[in-house]
C-alpha cells in the first residue's frame, strides 16, 4: 500500500493545511498571511497547529522545529513539511 502523502506537492500540502485552518477559524487563508499577528489564531492553537501537521503529514515536529515562526503562515508550515518528509534538517 503506498502513502497517499509520501509525494504531495507544495500545493496539496497548502490546501490541506488551509482548509484545516479554514474549518476551525471560519477564515479564508493567503499561503503568505501571518496567523498571529491577524488576531485570529493564538499562541495556544499553535499547539493544534503542531498536531494537525503530525497527523495529516506523518511527520514528527520536535526541538528546534517547534518554533513557532515554522507555524506563522500555510507556506512556512508547508515548508516545514516539505523538509521533514524529505529526512532535511534545514542546516
């Protein structure tokens, strides 16, 4: 059986997240929009943040990557994703 995720585009990976950030804020999200900073999320919906990205990406958040400008907009959580699934530590 292949994993449907194993080889999402960055595209997939920013719907996806959008659309979870969509059902929980009621709000539209621009891939580059801070989350934060607009009010509408606080610091401790990063935590659901992080728990969404495990479960729907297969991938383990931990340490540095907890950091929450990983968590800020769709594109930097899809970024993060990105380079989980590809084994990168980002250095």
């Amino acid at each position: 059986m292949t994993d449907s995720t194993t080889e999402l585009p960055v595209a997939a990976i920013e719907q996806r997240i959008g659309a979870f950030l969509e059902a929980k804020t009621k709000l539209t999200w621009e891939p580059e929009e801070d989350l934060f900073t607009s009010g509408a999320v606080s610091s401790l919906f990063a935590m659901e943040l992080v728990v969404f990205v495990e479960s729907a990406f297969q991938v383990a958040v931990e340490g540095p990557d907890l950091a929450m400008d990983n968590f800020r907009t769709v594109r930097a959580m899809s970024s993060l994703v990105t380079r989980l699934r590809s084994g990168g530590d980002g250095a």
